[in-house]
C-alpha cells in the first residue's frame, strides 16, 4: 500500500463539475492499493499520517501533526500511484489491485484516521476526478507499507 501525502493550505475533490469533498489546512493523501495488501497495512499508514509532524511550530521548525494544527486530511484513490514505467512509453497498471480489493482498502484507511481524530474527507472511488490541490511549502511524502 502506497499513500503520497501533500501538505495543503486548501484542497477540494470534483466529479462532473460538483464539489464531494474539500478541506483547508491539512493533507491531500493520494492512496494505492496493490495484490496483497491488508486492512493491518491501512490501519499502519493511517496512524502514520496522523502522526507525521510536517507543519510547523512556533519556532517555524516541522515539528507539528494534523492534530496540532487542527488540520483535515482529503483521501483520494489513485491506482496510477502502482504504474510500471519500466517498458515502453504507456504506463502498466498490473501491480494496482483490482477495484473490488482496493476500495475496500482505501476506505478502511479513511475511517482508521479518522479514529485517530482527524476529520477526513474523500473522493468518489473509480470516478473520474478533478483535485484541487494548494501544495504548501511544498511538502510532499511517500509512505509505503
């Protein structure tokens, strides 16, 4: 399980030009699901995320979580997160789990950080999306489990 995380002072989700979910300061958390993964691997990026200190504090060091500034997380699916470059010019998208598999998955790491006390909003799964994303800083990072 793959989950590119950006730091965003604002960020919103749009499927046939309606608004589902947006948030303000926070993370935008673009989540892949790959053969094999697990509801513990969902649960193990959820506390992750909830827990990654990359807002800064006081002294203007990255010392803060989600919780510290009270910031909300927008979790979005992205299968293309488990693309294979490797071959040719067209991207192989073999590695990303098949939909009845990966949604499941992405929703169980949204309720898990949610139970961490972070208010989460999502896209809608297998939809074509349009993400506005205001990359703060820019602050971008890849977990993987």
């Amino acid at each position: 399980m793959r989950a590119l995380i950006q730091r965003v002072s604002r960020a919103s989700v749009s499927v046939g030009g309606e608004v589902v979910g947006a948030i303000g300061r926070g993370v935008v958390v673009l989540v892949g699901v790959t053969h094999g993964d697990t509801e513990e691997q969902a649960e193990w990026l959820a506390r992750k995320v909830a827990g990654l200190r990359i807002f800064e504090d006081n002294a203007g060091k990255m010392n803060a979580g989600l919780l510290d500034v009270d910031g909300a997380a927008l979790v979005i699916s992205q299968f293309t997160l488990y693309a294979d470059c490797r071959k040719g010019r067209r991207p192989g998208f073999t590695d990303a789990a098949p939909p009845e598999v990966a949604e499941p998955l992405v929703e169980h790491f949204a309720q898990a950080l949610q139970g961490y006390g972070v208010p989460v909003k999502t896209g809608v799964f297998g939809a074509h999306m349009l993400v506005e994303i205001h990359n703060d800083g820019p602050v971008t990072i890849l977990l993987e489990r």
